[in-house]
C-alpha cells in the first residue's frame, strides 16, 4: 500500500506541474485571479460530483471542525495564487522546487514541534541537508533561468524578425 501511495503523490506532483504551466499561461490572457477563480470553481464542481458517488455522506462535519483547521481552505487558495503569479515570472521549475523547499521548511518545523497534533519527528542533520541541497537546487535552476532569458532577449535584439 505505501508504494502506492508515493506512486499516487508522485502523479499529483505531474499534475501540479502542469497545471501550473498551464495555469501561468493562462494567467497572462485572463489575469492572476480569474485564473485561480476558474481552479477553483472547477475543483469544487469536480469534488461536488465526486462527493456525491463516494463521499461518506459527512459534510456537515465541516461546521463541527474546530475553525484553526478550517484554514486549511484559505492556505491552499493562497498557495495556487502565489504559485500562479509566480510562473510567468520565474518559470514553472523555479516555482516548484521554490513551493516544495518551502513544504520541506514548514514541514520540518511542523514534525518537529509537534504542531497541528501531528507525529512529532525531531529535526536532524539528514533534513537540514535535504533541505540545503533544495535552496542549491533552486538557486542553480533560478540563475539558469536568468541566464536563459538574457540570452533569448540578445538573441531578439541582434537578430529581429
């Protein structure tokens, strides 16, 4: 069952990257919320329908939930407007690995101190590590692509069409 479920998170990583891609691209035409407003309104029309052939018929537990945990909702909102601002502007990698070693800091903290009544996982060189070598990853893809975009701008100055 465990490789299952990192085969399940690894497809949600390729999904999340491509809708990324597309959502930067369509951000440009339709403007940064419009696009995340059509995320969403598609989710929750996609989920409405899921819910209704496998829910467990529990969402008004929703109303029960301590409010703390209700703001996972806006944290999630707030994360796809951020990633979609970001992509037009740093590209779809930067943007990535930017989100991932922010999840890996957070989450570090998060294991470490317990927080949010989860597993407390105290914090070792081994995640300090992991977590340097994800700013180097990011740092080495965002001076690439800095790099990248120079030279396409010179090349479109020297050679106009």
């Amino acid at each position: 069952m465990g490789i299952f479920m990192i085969l399940f998170t690894l497809l949600g990583g390729i999904t999340l990257s491509a809708q990324s891609s597309i959502n930067g691209a369509l951000s440009r035409k339709a403007g940064t919320l419009e696009t995340t407003l059509l995320t969403f309104i598609t989710g929750t029309l996609f989920l409405a329908i899921f819910i209704l052939f496998f829910g467990q018929g529990h969402l008004l537990a929703l109303l029960n939930a301590p409010k703390w945990q209700l703001s996972a909702a806006f944290l999630g909102t707030l994360y796809l407007l951020l990633t979609v601002m970001a992509v037009p502007k740093i590209g779809v990698i930067a943007a990535n690995i930017a989100g991932i070693a922010g999840q890996l800091l957070a989450g570090m903290l998060i294991d470490h101190f317990g927080w949010f009544n989860s597993l407390e996982i105290h914090l070792d060189g081994k995640r300090i590590l992991a977590l340097v070598f994800m700013v180097l990853a990011l740092y080495l893809i965002y001076r690439g692509n800095k790099r990248s975009a120079a030279e396409k701008e010179l090349r479109s100055r020297t050679n106009p069409a």
